[in-house]
C-alpha cells in the first residue's frame, strides 16, 4: 500500500470516529430532562436576593425595650423625688408656723402677769419688807429677760405720732398736753414679737 493512500484511510478513520462521538453526545441530551438541567439565575432574582436586608437582631429589640424601660422608671423616680422635696418644704414651713403661732399664744396669755407684776412692784416701792420687794422686783426681771429672748418689745411710744397699727386710741388729751395728734400718755404698754403685734398699745393721743 502506497504512503498517500496510508494517510488517507487514517484521515478517514478519524473522521469518523468524530462523527460517532458527536452523534452520541447529541443523543444523550436529547434524553436529559429540561427540569434536570441547570438553570441560570435570572438577573432580577440575583439582584432582589442581594438587595434584601438583613435579618434584625433579637437582642437588640431587647435592649431598646430596656433602655426604654430605664428611661421611664428614671422619670418616674424624678417625679417623686420632686414631688417628695415640695411635700419636705411645706411640712417645714407648717411646722414653722405652728411653732411661731404657739409662741405668740403663750406670750400673749402672760401678758397680764407681766402687767400685774408692774403693778405689784409699783405698789411695793413704800414698802417696809425689803424681802417682799426684792423678791417681786426680781420675779419681774425673770419675767422681762424670758419676753427678751421671745423677742418680745414693749410698745410704749409717749410723745411720738399715734400710729393706729401699734395703738388705740381710747382717750383723748388737751392742746397743752403735747403736739397735736401725738400720744401724750401711756395707759397700758403693748407689745410685739418681732414685727407682728400681740397686743396694742392703750393711750391718750392730743387731738389734731
């Protein structure tokens, strides 16, 4: 057999052992079911799938609930605390006023055994029995030091102008008894605690 003739059955060979693995593949896909074949994701889907967002965390839920709850108990707390520290401040300020109150009653209340123990030492400056009299004179010193630190003063203003918030006026003077509308005697001292007055002043005023 001649070289040429040699390569031309080689070639023819080749070919055809092409063509039969060909003709093969072509049927086993022509067998394979459609739904078995693999398919290409669709651009919308792959999109869609990676522009979905993440799944929320639970625990943070959780803590925006606590953190919530914290801010309202704080508030809650706040608002008794204030309402606490008003409740504090009337209290004292009731108990204050109470306390001055009762100190105005009871000063006012002696009042009249001060006035009498003036008047007892008055009666007693002729008196013989120097006991009795130091002894009054010093229960009425007792009696003038407890009325200083009540902060308790006399109202005893002779020949200055009546004042109707200090005095009442219960009798009336002469023109040669002072200036007009001045107090020209005393008939009994009154007195005040600080600024509030327990009890007016009884005088005698000039009239106008």
């Amino acid at each position: 057999m001649s070289k040429d003739k040699k390569n031309r059955h080689e070639n023819e060979a080749q070919n055809t052992a092409e063509a039969a693995e060909e003709a093969l593949k072509e049927a086993l896909e022509a067998e394979i079911p459609e739904e078995v074949k693999p398919e290409e994701a669709k651009p919308e889907e792959t999109e869609a799938t990676q522009e979905k967002e993440p799944a929320e965390n639970p625990l943070e839920k959780l803590l925006e609930a606590a953190n919530a709850k914290t801010a309202e108990y704080l508030a809650m707390a706040q608002r008794v605390q204030a309402d606490f520290e008003n409740f504090r401040k009337r209290n004292e300020s009731v108990r204050a006023d109470a306390y001055a109150d009762g100190r105005r009653d009871v000063a006012t209340v002696m009042l009249p055994v001060l006035d009498n123990l003036e008047r007892a030492v008055g009666a007693a400056a002729n008196c013989e029995d120097e006991a009795l009299k130091n002894g009054i004179e010093l229960v009425l010193k007792q009696m003038t030091e407890v009325y200083q630190k009540l902060d308790v003063t006399p109202i005893d203003r002779k020949g200055e102008k009546f004042d109707p918030n200090l005095e009442n006026a219960v009798l009336q003077g002469t023109e040669d008894e002072g200036e007009p509308g001045t107090v020209c005697q005393v008939l009994q001292k009154g007195y005040k605690m600080g600024d509030r007055v327990l009890r007016h002043a009884m005088v005698k005023v000039v009239p106008e």
